[in-house]
C-alpha cells in the first residue's frame, strides 16, 4: 500500500559548512530530491556572526521548501573539541529554527544515517555519497560531502520515522494501560 508524500529537510551541521538536504518520499512511493546545498560561513567571522549566517541559511530553506519534519544528526564526541563544539552549536541553531516554525525535529546519529543508507554503520563518506545518488537516481554524489551527507539525514529519516512512530505509539498504549486500574 502507498502512503502519502512526506518531505524532510536533512541538515549536517557544521559552522564552516553546514549542508541542507530536501527529500520526498514515503512508504511505497520512491524517494524524489527537491533540493542539495550547504550554508557556508568565512571561519574568520566572529562566532555569532558564523551562527547567525547558519540560522539564516536553515530558515530560508525551511521557508522555501515547507518541510513537514527535519532530521538533524546527532553530535558525538570527536578527538577534536573545538571541531564537536561548532557542530553542535550549528546543530542547535538548525533545532531553534525548526523550533520556530513549529516542524518536528529528529535526531540521527551517524551510524543511524550509514546503516540505514549503506546497510553499514561504519560507511565512509565515500560509500554514503555513492548510495545516495544512487537512492536519488543522480548522475553523481552530491558535493561537498556535507551536502550528501544532509540528504542521507533525510532519507534516513524517512526509512526510519514511520517505524519509530509506530513504537512510540505502542509504547504510549502499553503504559496508559499499566497505569489504568
């Protein structure tokens, strides 16, 4: 059975790049690219400034593409303090926007986005731009890597959400009726 269409802004927060992903898809239906690009800001900004321009740049895309959910990836711990402490900061500001506009956020972590894409969660940037093209049925991967890497956030989530949703469902009936006498 088909479902309806749903489209999902992906976003790879970075502060230098921050890629921006829209994808249509849903169950049954095939996955449809809408838009690729990434925010980028000039590392020599003050980091306001930098946070600003992404805050921008995800509100322009939320207003222009009208997305019903965005999946954003979830920050983990890398060697690189100061590298994780942008993404997430570029994260947190893509949460506000969504936050803003009243659009449902989910959070995937990078393994998520690999498994789901590739079948692998240890995927290279490599293996995760080819299968998205060839998801998308493009010519080539999507460049910068951060652009393919916001649309693999998005198909991830279209892949994943109806599942969780319906988890979460059960969950919500499983204790409604441990709490009912």
């Amino acid at each position: 059975m088909k479902g309806s269409i749903v489209r999902v802004l992906g976003v790879d927060p970075g502060l230098t790049r921050c890629g921006l992903g829209v994808v249509d898809g849903g169950p049954g239906r095939p996955l449809s690219l809408v838009a690729v690009g990434v925010v980028t800001t000039d590392p020599a900004l003050p980091l306001e400034l930098r946070l600003l321009a992404v805050s921008d740049g995800v509100q322009a895309w939320i207003e222009e593409h009208d997305p019903q959910a965005i999946a954003v990836e979830r920050v983990f711990s890398q060697h690189n303090v100061r590298t994780v402490m942008g993404t997430a900061q570029a994260g947190a500001v893509a949460l506000l926007a969504a936050a803003r506009s009243g659009i449902p956020v989910a959070l995937h972590t990078p393994s998520e986005v690999k498994a789901a894409v590739t079948g692998h969660g240890r995927a290279d940037k490599a293996q995760v731009g080819a299968m998205v093209a060839r998801l998308l049925r493009l010519d080539a991967p999507p460049k910068p890597a951060d652009a393919a890497d916001a649309l693999a956030l998005a198909i991830c989530h279209l892949w994943r959400a109806p599942a969780q949703d319906r988890l979460a469902r059960a969950v919500a009936v499983a204790r409604a009726s441990a709490v009912a006498p």
